[in-house]
C-alpha cells in the first residue's frame, strides 16, 4: 500500500502521461483531417444538430436514469453524472479513424461539444445532481480539473487543424494519423496498467446496480443515436461517426473528478464508475465500428480484410471529400 506522499507522486506521474499521450492522440487526428474538410462540416447542421441532442440532451438523461431507478449511492452516481454529462471522449476521433467513419465530421464534433461542454456540463451536472441528490452536491466538484482536461484536448484540436492548414502534405496527414492511431493504443496501455496495479479501483465483487447502472447509458446511448441518426437522413459514415460522438464519452474528467473529491473508500467506489464506463464503451464501440464496416456503412470497403482497413487512412486517401466513393449513401429522412 502506497503512503499519501507516494500516492500523491503516482497520480502526478498518471496525470502529467494522461495528458501528453491525449494530446497527442487529438493532435495527430485533428491534423489528419483537411480544414476544408472540417469548414464544410460546420456548415453540416444536421448531422452536428443530432450529434448535439445525442451527447448534451438523451446521454445525461440516461444517466439519470440509472442513477435514479437502481438507487445508486451519492459517490457512485454522482461520478456516474459527471461521465454521462461530459463531452464525447478524444478515443471517439481514434475510432473513426481507424474504422474510416467520417472523421473530420468526428473532430468538428469533439470541437463543437468540447466548447459546448463549458456550459452544458455544469449545466446538466445541476439539474441531474440536485434532483437525484441534494442540491450542495454541486459545491463539492472541482471545476479546476474539468477546465484543464477540456482546454487540453481545444488546443490539441486548433494546433492539429493550424498544422494542417499550413502543411499541405499527404505524407503529413498520414504521419500525424499514425501519431494519433500509436498515441490512442499507448493512452489504453497505460491507463489499463495504471488503474489495474491499484486495488483499490478493483471492478471485481460491486454490487450488479454498478455493473447495470454505468454500463446501460452507455449502450442505450449507442443504439439510440444510431436510430435518431439514421432517421434524421445522415450519410451512413456520418451515422457512424454521430453514434460514436454520442456515447463515447471522455472519461478522463469523471477520473479527475473522482480523485480530487473522495478518499478512501469513496474514492475507490467512485474510481471504478470511469473506468468501467470506459471498458464498456471500448467494447461496444468496438463491435459496432466492425458491424458497420461490414455493412458499408464506412469509407472503407467492406470486402477488404480488417488489417487493411484498420492500417489504411481512407481520410487521407480521399482528401478531396467523401463524396467521391461510392459506398457512401444517405440514409431515407424522416418524414414528419
């Protein structure tokens, strides 16, 4: 058992690797993309109007669901609010960019909710708290660390993109997208070595509320954008990339969140909440990119084998705008 001091040291350390090895990752997505790519995507409000409604509206809701039907402890579910109601994760830009969705729709995303989430976190966090809870829970989140992990991935996103604007080479764009794609397996690596080598972020023997409440907004927030995208008559790579932008969630604030509120114990309930949620997530994630590979709902063919496609930027390949492939098609729009 580490004293205080080490402790203390270890997190330092944790904290100092978790952010680099995030800049990188968002940076090297972020530089990937074509900024006229990304200029067009702002002006695509559809897709970023459902992207919105999905991450800042129907997640927290679901989170507050769990919350509230299985009667989660204070430290379990008020974590649980904080990972529900933060913005899509920087992983959502390495998954699209490994399964080829649409990625510079993905980074226009996490740069539109990441600056959104200066508002809506507090803002979902106050409601949701205050009802499942009492209202002086709000008092007790230090709003330094949420601040600093959404400033770290905003300037990763405008160097990424000023980069890519300046260097107007496909040799660049694939070299930072194999930065971000190495950045995102070292970011797993080393969060799983880290969380695993402290008992006291231990997921085995929690109650089945822990396991049912963090895993449910998850996968239901993933279904749910999937139907509401398809509906809303997005292109299918567009469906894919909303659908991972509305669940896959930056853990790494409720991690931040947690340790700089509990101790203890609490601390280590509330620690298993982000890291659990993240598991869920990476899996799920995981197992929707390849099912809707295989269905041609990405960039990438559906016939090629998994190593090619997850080794072949699609984006770079096609720098000119998806509209040119021809598995690229538009889901029917819902008639009202």
């Amino acid at each position: 058992m580490l004293n205080e001091q080490e402790l203390e040291d270890e997190l330092t350390f944790v904290e100092i690797m978790g952010n680099l090895l995030l800049f990188l990752l968002v940076f090297g997505m972020s530089a990937t993309v074509d900024v006229a790519s990304v200029g067009k995507q702002l002006k695509n409000i559809r897709a970023l109007a459902t992207g919105v409604i999905c991450q800042f509206f129907i997640l927290p809701f679901l989170g507050f669901l769990a919350v509230k039907s299985l009667d989660m402890p204070k430290v379990m579910g008020l974590t649980l609010l904080v990972v529900t109601s933060s913005p899509g994760g920087s992983f959502s830009n390495w998954w699209c960019s490994l399964f080829n969705a649409d990625l510079a729709l993905s980074v226009t995303m996490t740069t539109v909710s990441t600056f959104l989430s200066l508002v809506m976190l507090p803002l979902n966090l106050f409601i949701y708290s205050s009802r499942a809870f009492d209202a002086d829970v709000i008092n007790t989140i230090d709003w330094e660390s949420l601040v600093v992990a959404l400033v770290i991935v905003i300037a990763a996103i405008l160097l990424g993109l000023l980069c890519s604007s300046k260097i107007k080479s496909k040799a660049f764009s694939a070299f930072c997208n194999k930065l971000g794609n190495f950045a995102g397996l070292a970011l797993i690596i080393f969060s799983a070595s880290m969380t695993t080598s402290e008992e006291e972020a231990s997921l085995a023997g929690r109650e089945l509320k822990f396991y049912i409440g963090v895993a449910s907004p998850c996968i239901a927030g993933l279904i749910v954008a999937n139907i509401c995208s398809y509906l809303f008559g997005l292109k299918k790579p567009e469906c894919v990339t909303v659908t991972i932008e509305a669940c896959y969630q930056n853990v790494g604030i409720g991690t931040s969140v947690a340790l700089t509120m509990f101790k203890g114990e609490e601390l280590a309930e509330a620690l298993g909440v982000p890291l659990f949620y993240g598991m869920v997530e990476a899996v799920s994630v995981a197992v929707y990119c390849v099912i809707a590979w295989k269905l041609g709902w990405t960039k990438a063919p559906a016939t090629e084998s998994i190593l090619k496609v997850i080794s072949t930027s699609y984006e770079v390949e096609s720098n000119e705008g998806y509209e040119t492939i021809p598995e690229v098609e538009k889901a029917p729009t819902l008639v009202v």
